[in-house]
C-alpha cells in the first residue's frame, strides 16, 4: 500500500493530543486555516467546544473556532499529523493511548516541555515518525474550551522527510515555522528559560515581568543559568550563542505571563518540575555537576504540590 504523500497545496488531517492552551491554541489556528482538526482532551473542554466551539481569545480578536473534539484517543486515526501537547509526566501513557490508531504514515510532533519526551515517544510507538518540536508561545486556558493567547507562537521542527510541507503549511496557517537541525539545542534553550521563570513564578504565583523587577531575582537567575549551562556542556551540548538574551527576552516579550508550573500548582494540578529544574538536577548528578539552585527550585515546587493536596 503506498504511503499518503503530504501536499503542500492540500490540507492536512490535524489531531491535537492534549488539548491543553497550547494545544487548543495551535489547534484553532490550524483550524481556522480550513485545515481538519481534532482536539483530544477533558470532557468539560470538549463538552464546552461542542456546544459553541473553540473560543480564541488574543489581544486583537475573539473568536469562536469550529473544530472536532473527543475525550477518546481512538479519535486520533486518520490524522496526518498529530501534535502531541501532553505534560512531560504523561508522555508514555499518552503514547501508548494513541498508538493502536496511528497510521503508518502519521507525523508525530511532540509539542512539549523537557529535552527528552521525543526520545521517549520514540520507546513507545517504535518506527512511527515522530519530531521533536520546540515551541514558544504564552497560553492559559481561561476556563472550559476557551484558550488565551498573550504572545508569541513560533515552533521550530527537527529535520525529517516530511517536516518542510508541515513548516510550510503552519506557517500558512499563522504559525510561524522553521525546520532546524539545532533542534536539540534550541530544547536545551527552552529547558534552561523554563528553568529560570517556571518555579519562580509557580512559587510567588507572579508573572514573568514582575519577577524580574524584583531585587536579587536576576542574581538567582544567573546562578540557575550557570548550573543549566555547565549541566549542558557536560552532557555534549552545544547551546545557542543568543542564549542568555533569549532569557531575558522573554520577561520583555510575555510580561504577564505566569508559568505552566504556576497555572498547575494554581489548579492543584500535577506540575513538570521534576522534567524542568529536575533533570537538570538529574543530569547534573550522573555528570558530577552540582546543581544547588535548581535543587532548591524543584523541592520547593515539589513542597508546595505536597501542601496543596493537604487542603
């Protein structure tokens, strides 16, 4: 059976697995592109989306999106390209979810916080394409199939047969996308940006501007950069040479924006810290890097999530 070619005149079968903010977000773009889209996520987001669709709300419009939505995985089949938005601590339950329905010819795109969950999709679904794909975009969800959107919203693809038609196609659609081969850096960059802002902001339940306006936070943020840095280069990765203006530049361009790890721990949520400051923990123990601030961050965090369940 010869395998479907993509087309980038043709539109492409979308399924969003994780129909968080990032998800619904890349979703109703794609969506409203006139692409197909399914969205797999919670039942009160899909309830919500059945009834009045997919809200989009950004600083300049509010829309109302018509896409498909379904809590069952087995949704999934058909697609052509499956954007795989679930937390780091989901990735191989969320994977083997998916892979009965996978079409052999199905691009898996791992929009996902951490540096690994590419390689750990890969243990799951075996030959299955499957990219990992950086993303930076400042979502929220606002309440039940209603995302927010407050800046941002480029992905950058590593290389494979099919990744040009879908750079093309996205960037079509307003995603503004690149195929790189320095993916594995540009995740590292991600990884030590998360690591700088997402449990500083979870643990005072501030945004990204307010933090750094603070006195002594930019001296703890240059210790978290170092450790992130030295962890790196050990581990045999060369980092971008832009990356410290890349951390500080997120503060100017999202502001307002709180961390995932603070929406979570808001939510009473399970948070990613333990794939975030936590494997750069990790990495720096079997390393022999020592990693006291990000230590700290991630038993705070961890701390505060143990709390929260106490009531």
């Amino acid at each position: 059976m010869t395998e479907p070619t993509l087309s980038p005149s043709h539109p492409l079968s979308i399924a969003v697995m994780g129909a968080g903010s990032v998800g619904c977000y890349f979703g109703a773009l794609l969506a409203r592109a006139g692409h197909p889209v399914t969205l797999i996520g919670r039942a009160a987001h899909v309830q919500a989306i059945a009834q009045q669709g997919l809200r989009l709300q950004t600083s300049s419009q509010d829309l109302f999106i018509p896409v498909t939505a379904s809590t069952d995985a087995a949704s999934i089949a058909g697609a052509d390209v499956v954007l795989f938005c679930v937390k780091s601590t989901d990735t191989e339950h969320a994977a083997a979810q998916i892979q009965p329905y996978l079409a052999p010819h199905t691009q898996v795109l791992c929009l996902q916080n951490g540096v690994d969950n590419d390689e750990r999709v890969r243990r799951i679904l075996g030959a299955q394409p499957v990219a990992a794909t950086v993303v930076y975009v400042a979502t929220a969800m606002a309440g039940a199939g209603h995302v927010r959107h407050f800046g941002r919203g480029e992905l950058v693809i590593a290389p494979g047969p099919k990744s040009d038609c879908i750079a093309q196609q996205f960037s079509a659609a307003g995603i503004p996308t690149e195929v790189s081969h320095g993916v594995r850096a540009a995740l590292w960059q991600k990884l030590i940006i998360n690591c700088v802002y997402n449990a500083l902001s979870a643990l005072t339940q501030q945004s990204y501007g307010w933090l750094v306006a603070q006195a002594g936070t930019e001296a703890v943020m240059q210790d978290i950069i170092r450790e992130c840095k030295a962890v790196a280069q050990a581990d045999g990765v060369d980092l971008p040479p832009q990356l410290d203006e890349a951390v500080a530049a997120i503060a100017r361009t999202m502001p307002g924006q709180l961390s995932s790890t603070a929406q979570d721990l808001a939510r009473g949520k399970a948070t990613e810290i333990d794939h975030l400051n936590g494997y750069v923990v990790q990495r720096g123990q079997a390393l022999g890097i020592a990693t006291p601030a990000n230590r700290l961050l991630q038993l705070l965090v961890q701390l505060q999530q143990a709390s929260s369940k106490l009531g």
